[in-house]
C-alpha cells in the first residue's frame, strides 16, 4: 500500500472513533488531536497543535490529570483515573446546550506512556461514560425503591411485617450480646372495626394513616423502629430502653393518639379513636427470645383491651397463658 495512503487511512479511523485521542509529547504539548475532542471540546485542532496542554486546560494543573501525565513521560507509568472521584475532569461537553448549562459528559479516562519514533509521549484516551453513569444511577435508584417497597406497608408509609421480623430479630440478638435492656410494645387502635362499619374502609384507612404518623412522630432516635403488624395493629421496637423507660413511651403514645381527637361515634364505648397498648421489655440479666418477647407485649395488649381500652398494660416475658377475647368491640 501507498505509505500516503496508509497514513491517509490511520488519519481517517483515528478521528473516527468515538472517543478522544491526545498524544502529548515531554513539553506536554499536543502532538495529536482527534475529531472527537474537536466535536466536545469546541477547539479546533489546528488551534490547539503545538499548544501546551495544560494551558488548555488550566484547571487540570496540579490535578490527578497532571499527575497521570508526569507519571505516564518521566515513569512510563500507565493510569487509569477513576470515575467515581474523577465523574468529568475533562470540559467537555455533548452539546452546544449542554455546554451553555455546564453540564459536562460523564468521562472515563486512561493515560498511557507512547513511543512515536524516538520520542517518548503520553497518551489519553477520553470515553464517555455518560449513558452507562445514567444508566447505574437509574438502576440503583430502582433497587432503592424497591427496598423501600419491600420492606415499607403500602398504606402508611411505616415499616411494614416483613420489616418488623427482621429488626426485631436483630435487636433481640444485639441486646443479647451487649446486656442492655429492650422494649416492645404492641399498639391496637380501640374498636376499628366499629369505625370502619360507620365510616367505611376509605375513612379507615386516612384513620390508620395519621395515627401511624402521629405513633411515628413521636420516635426520633434512629434505632427506633414502628410497623404495620398487621391490620389496625402497630408494633414498636425500642433498643436500649427498659421496662419503665418504654412505659412511659407508651402513656405518651396513648394520650398522643386521643387528643388527636378523631371522631367515633356517640353513646358508643368512646367518642373518639383510642388505643391500647401492651409493654414487654427485655431484662438485661434474663435475656428472652424473640417468641417469649412478642408473646409478653401481646398478653399485655390484651389486658389492655380486657381492663377497658385506651390504657397501657406491661407484663415480663414469661411462659404462654390462655388469652381470654375481650367483649364487644375489637
């Protein structure tokens, strides 16, 4: 072949591949500048031949780039720059549009030692990565809202079943291992089932929702844990707190709840939503497994119900009982 020819034709492929090609010689000058650096970074090749390359990109002195490029001509050292911490070192952009906006294409960037003759260069190589970053973020945010899907009740927004075996789980074992106290407490809201009947199950349901929020509401320490158990049913986790400490959390729930001041019905068991509450916790000198634990704040729940709603009852872990319905409304 032709030797023009054959260097007509490498000219041809190299500026038609769709990455940037720039071959620096030891002065750090541009030896080389292909079509896909001209498109992205708006610089003419014949602008930029000859021109030292970090008076192009001022900004790149003294960083990482600066530093793959010493290592690449004085070491002979190769570099790959990380993307995670160097997303778009390059301006560099996909559009006229973008580039008024400042939004730079997202970069994966290789530098390389290169011998052209006798003389020992660098070379960068410039993919954009943009498609492939956007396409991770997407992805990642989908795994995310699927956690969150997995793992949230539908209805309320709180934690949901699914959650709630999995953390209480974990906090019994962790209480276990480091002896420090944990509380349970199992919240029913009093007679939904009268609500539901005169409201309807649209009414129920905004019901069950401001008094998730208003049981959520009241939790702010990130270990703190509330969820749909099941129904009108709610269940709270409380590391570190101990008989008297979840107690006292509880009363403050209950009366929280009333004087949110949701309405009935008159003449009935009560004339606004209430709820009842059973307390079990953890002793840090008798540690209990997760069955006894729920077991205790559910008995307790009951003597709630049985000792008249709308009231905080805490019992110690302990051996199942019979547990007697309570009359008339749930």
């Amino acid at each position: 072949m032709d030797p023009n020819a054959d260097m007509s034709m490498q000219d041809s492929v190299l500026h038609a591949v769709n990455l940037g090609v720039v071959v620096l010689d030891a002065e750090r000058r541009v030896l080389l500048w292909n079509h896909w650096m001209e498109q992205h970074a708006g610089r003419a090749r014949a602008a930029v031949l000859g021109q030292d390359f970090f008076v192009l990109f001022p900004e790149l002195a003294d960083k990482r780039v600066d530093a793959a490029v010493r290592q690449a001509l004085h070491d002979r050292f190769p570099s790959v720059l990380s993307q995670t911490l160097h997303k778009a070192p390059f301006p560099l952009y996909a559009s006229a549009q973008a580039s008024a906006a400042g939004l730079r294409i997202q970069q994966a960037v290789a530098v390389t030692p290169l011998t052209v003759g006798s003389l020992a260069c660098c070379l960068i190589q410039i993919s954009d990565v943009t498609v492939a970053v956007n396409r991770e973020k997407l992805l990642r945010e989908q795994a995310l809202e699927l956690r969150s899907q997995t793992f949230s009740d539908g209805l309320t927004g709180i934690a949901n079943r699914r959650h709630f075996d999995i953390a209480v789980d974990k906090e019994v074992r962790r209480a276990k291992r480091a002896g420090t106290p944990l509380s349970l407490l199992m919240i029913d809201i009093d007679c939904f089932k009268a609500y539901n009947d005169q409201y309807g199950h649209q009414q129920g349901d905004d019901c069950l929702i401001k008094v998730a929020a208003a049981l959520a509401g009241l939790l702010h320490r990130p270990t703190d844990l509330i969820a749909r158990y099941g129904g009108e049913e709610f269940a709270v986790v409380l590391p570190d707190l101990d008989a008297a400490q979840g107690a006292a959390l509880a009363e403050v729930m209950r009366n929280h709840v009333a004087n949110l001041n949701i309405p009935l019905h008159e003449g009935g068991p009560t004339p606004r939503v209430t709820v009842s509450i059973g307390v079990a916790s953890q002793p840090t000198g008798a540690p209990v497994e997760v069955a006894a634990l729920i077991g205790a704040a559910d008995r307790a729940l009951y003597m709630a119900k049985r000792g008249g709603r709308d009231r905080v009852v805490a019992r110690d872990p302990e051996p199942a009982e019979p547990m007697v319905p309570p009359t008339h409304c749930a």
